[in-house]
C-alpha cells in the first residue's frame, strides 16, 4: 500500500471539518495524513485540536506583516515546510494570492458552506438565508485565483427548513461538511498515489 498522503491544513475557527479529516485518517487505509496544521491568528480551537493530536502546529497572522503579499511568502515557507502532497483550507478565512498557489506545487481544496458557484465569499449561510432558496449545502474545491472559484470537486445538499437561522442552517451543513471534505480527500489523495510519485522535498 502506498505511504499516506501528507495533508497541511490550514483553519481560522473551531475545527470541527480538520478533526473530521483527523479521525478518518486514524483509519486503517484512508489515504492521507495529516502532517501539519497552521493557522492565520492565535487561540484557535483548531491549532489546541492538532496539539491534542500530537500534530506540529504553526500560526502566521497578516497583522505581522507589513502587507498581504509578505503575509503570503511567509505562509507559503510554513507550509512548503512540512512537505505537502495537497493543502486543505478547512474554514480558513483568508485569501491566498496567485504567487502562494504557483509556490506550492500542490493542489489546495478549500471546503465552503453554500453550493458554489452560488453564495461565495464569507457569509454563504447567511447570503443562502437572506435569498431564500429552499437547498443550500458545501462545496468542496480545487482553490485557484478567484474567490471560491476553482473547480468543484464535490457538493452536498442541505435543505433550508422553516424557522432556520444561520446557526442551525451552518450547523446542518457542517455535518455533511464534513462527511464530503472526508471523502473528497479521499477520492484525490487515492487517484493522486496511483499516479504521482511523492513530491520531493526542497
Ligand atoms: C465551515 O463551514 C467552512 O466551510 C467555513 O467555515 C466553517 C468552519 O467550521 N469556511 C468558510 O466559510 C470559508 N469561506 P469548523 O471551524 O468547525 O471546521
């Protein structure tokens, strides 16, 4: 059996999606693991999950930087660091630029909260309420230049109900959030082994 896949995953919040990824790749067989786990401010519960978990953990915030584009060169060394077969945005708030993408030499997937191409940017649930729809849902996706406009990788439906807030709406998504980033991981880190060598360390 090929060696795991090495994740770096990259969160902003409580990271409930990276302990999901966290528990399927405790799994016999599941096909990547998670190497490191970086974050964009301090005290995130995400960061205290990968401590728990005995994972190699970094937090680089833009306020640090004297502009985005230094912010960008640093994350992209944390990163480029630990080695990655594919990074995972997994509910992390901040847009990487186009030079961070070319230097990473890896896919990135970013998981969203509203079925892309509908309801982009920070507030999907929100925005999804607001129009009214009667399905929302997650998207997990290949991350390019725009913002949430890569190449979709998966979709799960989520039907709106009657009395939902943004809350119990997000809530219900992030369920099956979870089960998707899970299997979409999955699905690109298995097709990646049978075909890429693991990509050598610089
Ligand atoms: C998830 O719903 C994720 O899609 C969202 O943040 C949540 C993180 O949950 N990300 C975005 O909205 C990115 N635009 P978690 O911290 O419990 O894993």
């Amino acid at each position: 059996m090929p060696a795991p896949r090495r994740l770096v995953v990259l969160v902003s919040g409580t990271g409930t999606l990276l302990q999901a990824v966290l528990d399927a790749a405790a799994e016999p067989g599941y096909p990547a693991a998670v190497v490191a786990v970086g974050a964009d401010r301090a005290g995130t519960e995400g960061v205290e999950r990968a401590r728990r978990a005995g994972l190699p953990t970094f937090v680089e915030p833009l306020a640090e930087h004297p502009d985005r584009a230094s912010w960008n060169r640093a994350l992209l060394d944390r990163v480029r660091g630990f080695g990655p077969d594919v990074v995972v945005g997994a509910g992390f708030m901040k847009v990487v630029s186009p030079s961070f993408l070319d230097g990473l030499r890896c896919p990135m997937l970013n998981t969203h909260p509203s079925l892309l191409p509908s309801f982009p940017g920070a507030h999907a649930v929100r925005d999804a309420l607001a129009a009214g729809v009667a399905v929302s849902g997650a998207t997990v996706h290949r991350v390019d230049a725009g913002l949430d406009t890569g190449p979709v990788l998966g979709h799960a439906e989520v039907p709106v109900l009657p009395g939902d807030t943004e809350t119990t709406l997000h809530e219900r998504i992030k369920t099956e959030e979870r089960r998707l980033l899970v299997e979409v991981i999955r699905r690109i880190t298995r097709a990646d082994a049978r075909t890429a060598p693991r990509q050598p360390q610089t």
